[in-house]
C-alpha cells in the first residue's frame, strides 16, 4: 500500500481548544473525511496509526468523537484552508 499524503486534521470539540493531528493515514482529503464520517455513524473512535499530535514523534492516535461538532482536513496548516465535516 503507498504512504499516504500529509494531513492536517484539525478536530473541534463542543468546549475547550481544538486538537491539531498530522496525518499521513489517508491518500487524500477526501478519503479522510469519508473515514470521519463513518467513524461518526457508527459512533466510534478514529483510529489514526500513522499520526503525529503537537508536533510530536510518530505514533497512534485514538480521536474520541463523541463531543466533536466539526473536523477540518488539509494539506497546509491553515484555519482558512481545508475541509469541514
């Protein structure tokens, strides 16, 4: 399977601050945004395996969904750019 590209995934919660992941999980944005949206219909966790949070090493992380009211995907580490689910 090839690596995937690099994605910023920016997920906002109900209360407090947003938590910034990059990514290289998925091919692209939208493969990403589709995974979201599953994880959410099936009301369950986004497992990133492949995933870098605050800048940090590489390694998994589990994004708990349930108190997250929107998702933002990019290439560029931007709050104007991307898409939101």
């Amino acid at each position: 399977m090839p690596e995937g590209v690099e994605l910023i995934m920016r997920f906002h919660p109900v209360g407090g601050e947003h938590v910034t992941v990059v990514s290289t999980d998925f091919s692209g944005e939208r493969e990403a945004m589709e995974e979201v949206a599953r994880a959410l219909d099936e009301r369950r966790s986004l497992v990133l395996t492949n995933a870098r949070y605050n800048r940090d090493g590489v390694d998994g992380v589990v994004i708990n969904l349930a108190n997250i009211v929107s998702v933002q995907v990019s290439r560029k580490d931007s709050t104007d750019s991307g898409q939101y689910l």
